[in-house]
C-alpha cells in the first residue's frame, strides 16, 4: 500500500487536498517509483492509475524531470483573493449566518458576498461566490428540508397507529 493513515490527534485540524492536489501527490508518488527504476505496470497499481497514464507520465518525467510534473498555475486572470483572505472567509462563515446578523442561519450566495465583502473588502458575483465556495473552500449545496411550521409529531404517530390501520382494513 503506497499510502498508510496515520493517526492524527483530535485537536489538530488538517485541511483536505483539493483534487489538483490530489492528483499531484500521486504523480510525485510515480516519480519516486520511477527513481527506483520500477515498471510502469507496478507504479500503475501502487498509485492506482491507468498504465498508459503512467507511462505518459514517466515520458514526461524522462523529459523534464519531477518539475514537469508538478502543477502549474491557472491560465488567467488571478483570483481576486489570496489565500490569507479564503481563510479569513472561511473562518467568518464556519461563524454561521446569524453571528453575523441575519435572522435565519442559513447561508446564500447574497449572505456569503456580503460576509466576503466585510471581511476582506472585495465584491464578488454571484458566479464568483459560488466557485468560491465549491471551488476554493470545497463547500456544496446543502438545501434545507421543508417542514410544515404546523407539524405535530405526536399527532402524525397517533394517526398512523389508530388511523391508518382503519382505513387500510376498509380496502
């Protein structure tokens, strides 16, 4: 097994790779076999890939060594916050909605830019917003289940215990 997990102490919070992180921790795991001069069949199932991806790969490495492996950064414009800013965000969401006056403690992509807004100072769309939080903080759509404000457990269990059972007899 090419990866063992370790125990980790409950007080310690270890943030997940996203999956570009992922990816390249396994491509540095084949450089490694690579060096030790393994077969691309065996790397293939230690890092669990597809042999031609592994072979791709161990080209490329032949080429341009482990840097040619490694990830590059994004084509395009920058993002418009840092890494220190995502975190300051993360941190004042984990806060929940009403720790920063709204009434319910529901996030949407309006709450979320307005926290983003105070906390850092930057205006983000709606679309921005969005890939912030699947993106960058690896957050997904979480919707609320619809209640009844009226609902009365107890009634609904006496309905279907003496009820219920009526009704079905008379079918």
């Amino acid at each position: 097994m090419p990866y063992e997990s370790q125990a980790v102490d409950a007080e310690v919070s270890v943030p997940s790779l996203t999956r570009p992180q992922l990816a390249e921790a396994r491509r540095m795991r084949a450089v490694e076999l690579f060096e030790q001069q393994r077969p691309s069949s065996e790397v293939a199932r230690a890092v669990g890939m597809h042999p031609e991806s592994v072979r791709r790969w161990r080209r490329v490495w032949e080429q341009g060594g482990a840097k040619a492996l490694r990830r590059r950064p994004a084509p395009g414009r920058p993002p418009k916050l840092d890494d220190t800013q995502v975190e300051a965000v993360r941190a004042a969401l984990e806060q929940g909605a009403q720790s920063h006056g709204f009434e319910a403690d529901l996030w949407t992509l309006e709450r979320v830019g307005v926290v983003v807004e105070r906390v850092s100072g930057v205006t983000l769309s709606r679309a921005s917003v969005w890939r912030l939080l699947t993106g960058r903080l690896g957050w997904s759509l979480q919707r609320p289940r619809r209640q009844a404000l009226e609902r009365d457990e107890c009634e609904i269990a006496r309905w279907v215990a003496k009820e219920w059972p009526r009704i079905k007899k008379g079918r």
